[in-house]
C-alpha cells in the first residue's frame, strides 16, 4: 500500500520558521514528483511548492515565493519544505503528494497528484 506521512508541523510565532518533512511507505520518494499544498478553513487546498523527481524542476506559489525552499533528501529518502519569515495567513493543513506524470507547467496542481499524506496542522500565531 501506497502511502506519504508528513511531519513538522506545530504552533510558530509570527516571523518564525518551520520544516516540514515527507516519507513514503511502500514506495521509494526519489522516483516521483512531490508537492506540498496547504488547505486553510473553508478555502480550497493550494499548491505552495514541488519538485520534480530530478530536482531539476522547482515551483513556488507566489505567496511563499523568497521564503520558502524545498528539497530531497535521497539518502533518507525525505522531501523538506522549509518556510521562514511565517505570516497568519499560512496557517493550514500542510499535505505532501506524489506524482508520476506532471504536465509541464502544472507542478503546483492537486489534480496532478494521486498519492496524498494525511497532512500535519500549521498554526501561525503569538
């Protein structure tokens, strides 16, 4: 069975810093398109960045964009979505998801993505 579980989430003051981390059971990370999305109350789950299975492909929404960095780690076998200078309005759910077959262009796509995480809660507040 295909799974993802993420990590790292939690209370952060404003202004703060968090990483967030994604493994894979059943399946080997490295091979795929990995994307985090986040879903706040009552709007919809939006992409806030990916990264293709090379590492040759990277996106950002504009909303993290300059404070934000993912990455892989292959030899742990873990995608890290670092965000800093955190704001209230990035509060959410925080999901990773794996892909296969990204349509160029659309690597911040939910509909892209067919393996989910339960996803870890975000809150920003003081």
């Amino acid at each position: 069975q295909l799974q993802l579980g993420e990590s790292g989430g939690g209370l952060v003051q404003p202004g703060g810093s968090l990483t967030l981390s994604c493994v894979a059971t059943g399946f080997t990370l490295k091979y795929y398109y990995i994307g985090w999305f986040r879903q706040a109350p009552g709007k919809e789950r939006e992409g806030v960045s990916c990264i293709s299975s090379d590492g040759a492909i990277i996106d950002y929404a504009d909303s993290v964009k300059g404070r934000s960095t993912i990455s892989r780690d292959n030899a742990e076998d873990t995608v890290l979505l670092r965000v800093t200078d955190m704001k209230a309005e990035d509060t959410g759910i925080y999901y990773c998801a794996a892909g296969v077959a990204i349509i160029e262009g659309a690597c911040l796509a939910p509909s892209e993505y067919h393996v989910w995480g339960q996803g870890t809660q975000v809150t920003v507040s003081s």
